[in-house]
C-alpha cells in the first residue's frame, strides 16, 4: 500500500488534518495517433537522447521501431492504445506508477506488455513515468529509480484566514449538531455530466448539480429531514460563502480554482449528520498578447506594502531584471492578465504547429508546459500559480518588473500533483534556461530521489532554485531541521529557503530552522494579506489577497534577479551569499533564521561588489 504523503501549497497557516480527500478522477487526454505522428515522436526521441552510433545502424533501428510501433499501435486505432504513449498525469495515490529510465532511450520493450501505458518526464535523460506494470517485470535497459508518489493538499485556501458572518452561522450550526446513531447520516450525490465521485474536475462554463436525497435515516427519524448547504467558492468568484437549505443545490461556477461543500441533514428533533466534498473548476485559454506593458502610481504602489518593507522600489532604479528567465513551477500561471503577459517567455526553439519543434519530446511548449493535463498550455486553473508569478515579475509591482516568466505546471486544479511532475517541471525550466526556478511547494519527509535528482540536475545547469520553507499545520510553524521539508531542507547552497515574515518578527503559521531556513521576506498573516494577481473570473477581478511562505519566496526569487540582471557573471551560490548577507537584521528571527534577516532587495544590490563600481540608474 502506497504510503500517503502531504503536499503543502503554502496559501496561508490554517491546516485542516481530518479533511476528507477523496480520489480525483482522472483527466481522459488520450487521442488516436497515425503513423506519421509515431514516426515523428520518434524521430525527436532519437534526437533528444540516443547515444552516437553508427547511422546506417541508427537509420535501421529508427526504421524497424517505426514499423513496430505502429503495428502495435494502429490496430484498431483505439483510444486505450493511443493513451499508452500520451498517459496522463496521475490525479490520485490509486494512479501513480514507477519513475524509470530507459537507457537506450526505446520504450519499445516496455510496450510488449499490453497494460503498459507511459508519459515521459524528461526526454534527454530518458526518465518516463509507466503505468501497469510492477517493478520486477521491468525489461533489461529500464532502471527503476522510485515509485511516484502523489501529494494531497491539506492546506484550506486563504479564504480560511476571513471569518464573515455565513461561517460564523456554519460554524454555530456544526457546534449545534447532535450526532445519533439513530439519526441521519449525510451524503452527498454528485449529478453533473462527468461528476462521479467526491473532489473532482469538471471545465469551465459547466453548470453543477448536487443532492442530499442520497443521505441515508434510520427507523428512529423524527420529523421532516431538512438539508442545508455551505459553499464556498473561490476568492475570485462573485459567489460569496452562503448558506442554502434545500434538499438539492445547483449553479455555473464563474471562476476557476476550487470549490468546497458542505452538506447538514437534520432531522426535527435535532439530530444531525455533516459532511464536506470539493470539487475544482478548470480552463485552459489561448495566450492573448497585451498591447503593452501597464504601470502603477505611487500611490498605488502603496497597496503592495511588502515593496516598501523590502526597499525593492529603490532598487528598481538600477535594475529591473531584464535579462532573465524566472520559472514559476506551480498552478500554472495566468498568461492573459495584462500585469503579466508582456513578460511571458517565448520558447525561441518552437511553434505552434504541431510538431515537437525543439525534440524535447513535447509538442507546442511555445510559453512553457503543463506536466498535469500534458500540453503546452500551462494555464493557473489553481490561483495560486498567479499569485506566485506576480510577486516576482508582473509589470506593475513585481519586484522583478521586466523579468521574463516561465509558466510551469505541475499542480493540478486542487493544487495538487506528484513528484513526478514536480521534477520534471524542475528540469523542464532549466533546461528552458532559466536562471531561477521558484518552488512554493514541498513535502515533508520522505526525501524523494527524483526530487533531489531534479534539483541537481537544475543546479548543474546554473539554476537557482527558491523555495518555500512551509505553513506548519494549525497555525503554527514547524522547525524543518527537525521535520525535513524539501525541496527547503536540501542542503546544497543554490537552494535558497524562506520563511514568511510580518512587521519584525516571524508570521505566525511559517515554518522555521536555523540550518534550514535563508532568509525571511513578508508573507502576511490573518490580519494584512499579501496582494498579487487573480486568475480568471467573471468579474474581471486584478486581484487576490493571500497570505503564505508561498508569498515570501517570490520576493527572493525576484530581488535575486535583480541581481543575476545586475551582475551576469555571477554564480547562483554567489546571488544566494548576496541575499542572505544584506538584508535587514530581526532581532526576532536570531535562531529561527540562519540569516536573522529579512530582504532588503536595495541594500542587496548596493552591496554587490560590481554595483560598486559601475552600477548606473536605468530607465524606469
């Protein structure tokens, strides 16, 4: 049995440990594949990682293969053959499978098996995830390196950190509830197109249908059965939190992200029964390019109290962090907000045609990739994605403000995936060149060897990885030198970790560690919320307030490429020393921080040592 494992998406502190998260239903992308696209797959794979060779030999083998796959493969034409070369990512523990690497760069053996079904995870390197097959059948060339594991997210979003007054009512209905084993027990019955079980995906534009007829009575019912619903639905939706009493419920999700229900029967005796489901909304939206870049006022400016607090204004006068390419390894990212598309990346090395351009082994990675849904469209269906790119880099107030962005997707709509995506998003990015990567997720122990393998590989090609310490659970920080959370608690010196911070001391919720954990930068708490970027909804909403470690990092990942902009020749070890030894000394975070200190992004481009000499304000 596949020990379970949380992911923490660090929106804010509050951390519910009985939530009841049940299996996701997985996302059907598999499409019929012709001779040709075979041919060209491939082609690229040969390309991207075969070893030189004799090329009579090469064009033989590539021949004979092609000829072979698509035997196998056109019979039929079928969905279920198709979907083996194109597997989806896993969507719960029940569907991961083994992360291996094929040396000779051929899954050609693997697929003698039937029941085999593959995705790739990092062409060059030969790594795949295969699904249907148990280690000891592996064939000769197939190393097995872990079994994938997949991460739930436990963390509540931040809507958790706002109490009105319909949580304040849910919350006396709960306290109020008389539980009998004679009473009701309640259910919740999902009757949408495509909604089959608890905690599922449906696309925008859908209309939900749910019933509480399903809830089950005992002989012992008093009364009429009363059903009241709680929804909650994402920051971005015009839908507040409401209480309904009725016996079904239906509306059109106008936002995508997640959704959370709560179900009370009772019967007229009082005797109650609840029970909490969710469910996510998801969309994948053409780029639309911006007619330019957007800028902010002073004063409005001011409504980001974090740049202040990090002098990252003062800072923009010397750099503005043009010349680099920030991966964001998350949700996704919204692409179309005007605060952040003129600074998305363009893959140089590809078009949108079809065709896998680059032999990386994925087709149209035009502006980055989706690792969870497998296509080139790495849209923030989450939030939290956006949230993310727009500390670091919006147009506006990112403290990076013309960086380039690198949308990478790994998490799905419930801001949840695996650590197979999650490294091969890693590797992705730096193989994309990107001289930062930003991680605002992570896992508590056990300390996964693809992970690490995919941060290591980062590294070696000049990465910078900035991450998230994490939101300890209820509220209270955990000491990550005694609880490792990584990717934070690797040691290699490229890995910058962060703690959130609010005013002069450590937020609240944030994790700490005095070996583990750089340096701190404002995160928020319950009472001042961090302000970034939304993702799509109906209301034409810019932004979201959001509290977290998940906040913090961005704020390093920005300030450090202010300085990678500043001084190109500078090693990611030397901009990780540059950070953690300007920034503004708290007396409070003395043993929780290995710094004590909180960015100051001015103070760190003033001090570097080739500011000194021929730093000149650039034009803002």
């Amino acid at each position: 049995m596949l020990r379970r494992t949380i992911l923490c998406v660090f929106h804010e502190s509050i951390v519910d440990e009985s939530a009841d998260l049940t299996t996701l239903r997985q996302n059907d992308l598999s499409r019929c594949r012709t001779a040709s696209d075979i041919e060209a797959t491939i082609k690229s794979q040969r390309k991207a990682h075969v070893r030189p060779m004799n090329r009579v030999f090469v064009m033989t083998f590539a021949k004979v293969l092609v000829t072979v796959l698509t035997a196998a493969l056109m019979v039929g034409c079928s969905r279920s053959n198709s979907s083996r070369w194109n597997a989806p990512a896993p969507q719960s523990a029940a569907d991961v499978g083994l992360i291996v690497q094929v040396k000779d760069g051929s899954l050609a053996p693997l697929f003698e098996n039937e029941n085999v079904r593959a995705r790739v995870l990092h062409a060059k390197e030969g790594l795949y995830e295969v699904f249907g097959i148990s280690p000891d059948l592996l064939p000769e060339g197939a190393h097995l390196i872990e079994s994938n594991a997949f991460f739930e997210n436990l963390v509540p979003d931040d809507r958790a950190l706002i109490r009105n007054n319909i949580t304040m009512r849910l919350e006396a209905l709960l306290s109020n509830c008389r539980r009998d084993s004679q009473g009701p027990t309640a259910e919740i019955s999902f009757l949408a197109p495509g909604m089959k079980s608890h905690d599922t995906i449906i696309r925008f534009g859908q209309q939900v249908y749910f019933d509480s007829k399903s809830s089950r009575v005992h002989r012992g019912l008093i009364g009429v059965l009363s059903a009241t619903w709680f929804v909650r639905a994402p920051i971005a939706s015009k839908i507040p939190a409401r209480l309904v009493t009725q016996p079904t419920l239906s509306f059109r999700p106008d936002a995508v992200g997640r959704y959370d229900l709560t179900l009370i029967v009772r019967d007229s005796a009082g005797r109650c029964e609840s029970t909490s489901s969710s469910f996510a909304v998801t969309a994948d939206p053409a780029r639309i390019p911006a007619r330019g870049k957007r800028r902010m006022t002073p004063e409005q400016l001011r409504e980001f109290f974090h740049l202040a607090e990090i002098r990252a204004v003062e800072a923009w006068q010397f750099s503005r962090g043009a010349s680099v390419l920030l991966a964001i390894v998350d949700t996704g990212v919204n692409y179309n907000h005007p605060d952040i598309e003129p600074n998305i990346y363009r893959n140089p090395r590809e078009s949108a045609n079809g065709h896998d351009d680059d032999g990386n082994g994925l087709v149209d990675d035009v502006f980055g990739w989706d690792f969870s849904n497998n296509d080139g469209r790495p849209f923030d269906d989450g939030g939290h994605g956006s949230h993310v790119a727009g500390l670091a880099g919006a147009t506006t107030f990112g403290v990076a403000p013309d960086i380039k962005i690198l949308p990478v997707k790994v998490l799905n709509a419930m801001g949840s995936g695996d650590i197979a995506s999650i490294s091969a998003g890693i590797m992705y990015a730096a193989d994309q060149g990107a001289r930062i990567i930003n991680t605002s997720l992570g896992s508590m122990d056990p300390n996964f060897k693809m992970l690490h393998r995919a941060i290591e590989y980062a590294i070696r090609k000049g990465a910078l990885v900035v991450t998230a310490a994490g939101n300890g659970p209820s509220g209270t920080g955990t000491n990550i030198d005694v609880t490792p959370m990584y990717p934070a608690s690797f040691e290699e010196p490229e890995v910058v970790a962060v703690a959130a911070s609010h005013g002069a001391q450590l937020s609240s919720y944030s994790n700490f560690g005095a070996n583990a954990v750089d340096i701190a930068a404002p995160g928020g708490d319950g009472k001042q919320l961090i302000r970034s970027l939304a993702s799509t909804n109906a209301n034409r909403l810019l932004y979201v307030e959001k509290a977290g470690t998940s906040m913090a990092a961005p704020l390093v990942a920005g300030a450090a490429a202010l300085l990678m902009d500043l001084n190109p020749e500078w090693t990611p070890k030397q901009v990780h020393e540059a950070l953690t030894h300007s920034g503004t000394y708290i007396p409070r975070l003395t043993g929780l921080i290995r710094s004590s200190q909180r960015l100051n992004t001015f103070e760190a481009i003033r001090g570097s040592r080739l500011c000194a000499r021929q730093c000149a304000p650039s034009s803002p």
